[in-house]
C-alpha cells in the first residue's frame, strides 16, 4: 500500500437529522418544505459564500447539500486558517480516524467545536438543523460531523493475486505439489483499491472498471484460449504456466490503465460514436434507428483505449462481410423484431402493448379473466379452459388426516366416528367373514347440455364446478374401497 498527498485540502461531512414537517414551519422554511439539493462552489455562487462569512464568519471554498432517505448529507471545504480562527487545531485525520469516537477530553472538545462550525456554516446557507434534536441535531456520532484531509490517498500496488496449479492437478496422481506457495485469488475492488481524490470525481469512474477488470480476470483464470492468439499458440498446446504468466501480465496491464483512466472515448461520453461499427451499421438496417445505450462490457479491449487502438480498424474488415452482424446491432434487431410481435402503434404513435390474457391463479380460474380490469373478449379463453387437465385424483388408501375428507365433504366427523363404533360391536371376533359396510347409493350426476345463451364466464364458472364434482366422485370411490379393505381385514 502506497500513500499519495499532492496537495493540502481539508474535507468536512456533516451528517444531519431529517426535521419534521411542523418544525420547519416554526424554524421560518416555507410550507414546511426543505430546500433543494445544493452542490454550490465560491467562484461561481460568490453571493451565497459571502452570505455565509457575513452570518458565520466562515471562508468556505465549496459546499454540497444532498437530501437522503433518513438524513441529510452535507459537505464543507473550509481552509485550514479559517478553522484555526474559530479555536479549532487545524489538525485533520485520514477518514478512519476522522470519524473515530473521541478518545480524551482533548479530542471530545475538538469535535464540539466543529459540530459548532459546522452548525453556524448550514444554518447560514439555508439548511435545516434543529438544535433541540438530539445531539444537536446531526447524527449519532462518530458519523455526526468529521474533518479529514482528503488529498491524503491510499492505494494499492496489485489488484489482483492468485497461484494455481495446473488444471486437474491431483495429489493423488501426480504427487505432492512442489511449486510456488498457492494462494487463492484475490481481488480489490472500489475504494479499497484506489482511494478516490474527491475534487476530480474519480472515485465511481475508477471503481466500475476495477469491478469489470476483476469480472475479466475470474471468467479467463482457466481459459487458455484467451491468450493463446496474443501468444501465437493454439489454446491446446498452450501451457498452463505460460497460461497464468500471460493472465497475470494482462491483469497488471488493466489495473494500470484503470489507475490512469485510459478508457475509450465512446465510454467517456457515456453513447456509441456516430462513425463507429455499431450505429454505421444499425442505420443500414434500420432507417431512423434509436441509438442504443452504452451498456459497459467486461471485456477490458472494448473498455480502455489502449487495447482497443491494438486492434486497430479490424472491424471495418469485419463490416465487409454482409453477413457479420455487430453483436449490439443484432440484439436491437431481435428488440424490433419482438416489438413488432407484441405490440402495435396507437392513433397517435404511440405504442399500445397487448400482455397475455390471464386464465388461472395455481389452477383456479379467475372470475371475469381476461386482461386485467376487463371482462373476457372471446372464447379462445374458454377452449383454454376446457382443455385443460382435470385435477388428479386423491391416491388410494387413507390420508393422513382420515377425516379431512369427511370435513370437506360437509359430513360431521363426529357421526362418522359413532357409525364406526357402533359398527364395531356388531362385528363378532369369532366369524371371520368379513362384514359388508352399510350400503350409500352412488349419485348419479348426468351432466346437463350448456345452453346456448350462456356466456363465456359462466361457461368457465361451470367447467371449473364439473371439474371439482369429478374429483370429489373420484374420491369418494377410493374411500369406499379403503373402508372396504379395512372391515376385510378385521
């Protein structure tokens, strides 16, 4: 780890408590409303800054005020001399132990003075803070108020480590590994692996492409094909340890011009370039294309502008071929071809989608289905609803629960349990003949023509209640059998 510090800056984030609507009213804002976010510097906002010494007595540089979820967010660059002026040390700390909880009184009494400071700077700049909140209404410390230097950078030197064997190495076979002393990969991402310089706004930039470099090096770790055309081997012959050697090159290669923001300009500028590959040819097959969104690729040759000038204009050979298609262009092609399927323009341009018809929530057709909040509109519904399968049937023998289906079926489990025990009396031990149940005349159920009148959602309403006597038929006749088996068997 290597720490930089080009220059003197002093940072200040104040973390401040949401105030309820009814305070604000009573602490002069308008309507009980806050103000808008604030990222406000003294070149340019030389009024507001001079309302702020003129109030608080304060030089403020720049000031950034964004309201959060559950707290505000605030940030103050002083200089150094004005914090002295107001009985502060001008002593600064890396954020770590900027924010730390004080250790002594020494330091207790520093902090109180800059919660002070930094009280008189937001209230003059129009920000809310209710002193009789608690703690004065910042944040629970140690994340209420902290000053550190942020031109005091901490980065690493390597991105990534890792040492493998040869794949399919196995102990077993090939005997006790000898080489190097194998390490699991490792990799940093984000801040933990370029500390970001908060004036140059590098921090996001840098932590994005150090998360696709490190996506790059896991998906190639036991690729061999990936480096095997640089090498001028085929991905067969290529070693292992040639294999590693060239990955751990390339990976180095990447953080580097990660650290140094080398990135493509088509990235820098967040869209495809007008005379690049993708929108050159989007706009030979699609008149009056949209241009697409740049989405960022793990590949580091599409990312960084050094690697993509490697490849120099081999996709202008490439755009020869009439039928190489950029990857980009064919999934908006296959986008169109899908809007085209499933949606149709309105009166007015405007695109009406046409979802699927809802039919049935885990098997139960919803009353008046169809789209939603409308009423069905044919009966490709209810030919739907007819072919579907009918609910199997209850296996045979007993359940588990033996009077679950008495329960359903409206029957009294308490008389069902009196017939059996008055049943079991009757039964002699010594006549092993088995005993016939009381006899319960099947109903018979001839389903009725459906009148021509009826409309689809009754037809629907009926289908679903057939289907449910079927069932309950089918269950009961498996039930009869069960009780059958049973007084045989006594």
């Amino acid at each position: 780890i290597e720490k930089r510090k080009s220059m003197d800056c002093v940072g200040i984030v104040a973390n401040v408590r949401k105030v309820p609507k009814s305070r604000l009213k009573q602490m002069g804002f308008e309507y009980g409303q806050e103000p808008g976010d604030m990222n406000r510097s003294k070149m340019v906002f030389k009024d507001f800054f001079k309302t702020i010494a003129d109030k608080a007595d304060a030089d403020i540089e720049s000031l950034i005020y964004y309201k959060a979820s559950f707290h505000n967010y605030c940030i103050l660059v002083p200089k150094r001399t004005d914090l002295e002026k107001h009985g502060l040390s001008g002593k600064v700390y890396h954020f770590a132990a900027g924010r730390d909880k004080a250790a002594d009184d020494a330091k207790s009494d520093e902090k109180a003075k800059l919660k002070e400071y930094c009280r008189k700077v937001l209230v003059a700049a129009g920000v809310p803070v209710d002193e009789t909140a608690e703690n004065g209404g910042f944040v629970d410390a140690p994340n209420d108020v902290m000053a550190f230097d942020f031109a005091e950078c901490w980065n690493t030197k390597k991105s990534v480590v890792f040492n493998y064997p040869p794949c399919g190495y196995d102990v077993e076979v090939d005997g006790p590994w000898m080489g190097r002393n194998l390490i699991p990969f490792l990799a940093l991402a984000g801040d933990a692996l370029l500390e970001p310089f908060w004036p140059l706004g590098l921090g996001l930039k840098r932590g994005w492409q150090a998360i696709m470099d490190t996506c790059y090096a896991i998906d190639n770790l036991f690729n061999r094909s990936c480096h095997a055309k640089r090498l001028g081997k085929p991905g067969e012959v290529l070693g292992w340890e040639e294999h590693y050697e060239a990955h751990k090159e390339q990976v180095a290669t990447n953080f580097e011009l990660c650290n140094r923001l080398k990135i493509c300009p088509e990235l820098g500028k967040g869209e495809y370039d007008e005379k690049g590959p993708v929108i050159t040819q989007l706009k030979k097959k699609i008149r009056d294309a949209e241009k697409p969104m740049l989405l960022v690729e793990v590949d580091p040759w599409t990312r960084y502008d050094t690697l993509a000038k490697e490849q120099g204009d081999s996709w202008k050979m490439l755009m020869r071929d009439d039928e190489w298609i950029h990857p980009q262009v064919q999934k908006c092609l296959n986008m169109q071809e899908y809007y085209q399927e499933v949606c149709k323009s309105g009166k007015n341009g405007e695109i009406e989608y046409e979802g699927k018809p809802l039919i049935s929530i885990n098997g139960k057709v919803v009353a008046g289905f169809g789209k939603a909040g409308t009423l069905d509109k044919g009966p490709a519904v209810t030919k739907a609803i007819a072919s579907a399968a009918p609910p199997a049937a209850v296996p045979k023998g007993l359940p588990v629960n033996g009077m679950g289906m008495g329960v359903g079926m409206g029957i009294d489990p308490a008389s069902l349990a009196k017939q059996a025990q008055a049943m079991e009396k009757e039964m002699r031990p010594d006549v092993p003949k088995p005993v016939a149940p009381p006899t319960i005349p099947k109903a018979q159920h001839a389903p009725a023509a459906v009148p021509a009148g009826m409309s689809a959602i009754k037809q629907a309403e009926l289908a679903m209640i057939r289907s449910q006597i079927q069932s309950l038929e089918a269950s009961l006749e498996a039930y009869r059998k069960a009780e059958q088996e049973l007084l045989n068997s006594a």
